[in-house]
C-alpha cells in the first residue's frame, strides 16, 4: 500500500492516508494494552501458584517468570560532577540510526 508520494522532491500523503497511519496507530495501542494486561495476569497467577515456566499443549505459546533481581548501575551523572576531567577523558562517540517518529 502505497502512503507516500515523492513529486518534485516533496512529500505528498496519498488521500487517506493519514486517516490508516491513525488506525493502525490505535490498533498497536489496544494490542500493547492487551498484551501488559495478559502479561500482569500471567505474573499474578504465577506468583499465585509457584510455577515458574507455563506452556500451551500444542507448545505454540511459552511464558516464563523472571522474579525480582537488584544489579548495580554506574551513576555516570555524579561521576561527570565529581571528576570531569576523568568523565571526559572516557567518553566515546555513538552513532544512533536516523528513524522517523509519527504523531
């Protein structure tokens, strides 16, 4: 399905299009919404219960509970405070891919 047409270097919508960009916008929301609450179900049935790994019988479908864990993380922003020189002796550039955002 063609969206987008490119004429005279410019960016012309296809009628409608905006109207489908829309749409598909609201259906990504109500299966995100969907799948955080099947997600928060699954986690308070298996709390619930103990089960740690729960599989459908065709084996199409696997959930897995991961418990609660606590790591360490670098607190790189009192680091650059405390010790600036240091901070930007190791700092490195990062190339971050062009994307495009709609709303």
């Amino acid at each position: 399905m063609e969206l987008i047409k490119i004429e005279n270097n410019d960016l012309t919508l296809v009628e409608g299009a905006i109207k489908e960009i829309k749409k598909f916008q609201k259906a990504q929301l109500q299966l995100e919404l969907m799948e955080q609450q099947l997600k928060r179900a699954f986690q308070e049935a298996m709390e619930k219960t103990g089960i740690s790994k729960w599989t459908t019988p065709d084996g199409s479908f696997k959930v897995t509970y991961i418990g609660e864990t606590t790591g360490n993380t670098f607190d790189s922003k009192r680091f650059k405070e405390e010790h600036p020189d240091l901070y930007s002796e190791y700092q490195k550039p990062t190339v971050r891919k062009a994307y495009v955002k709609l709303s």
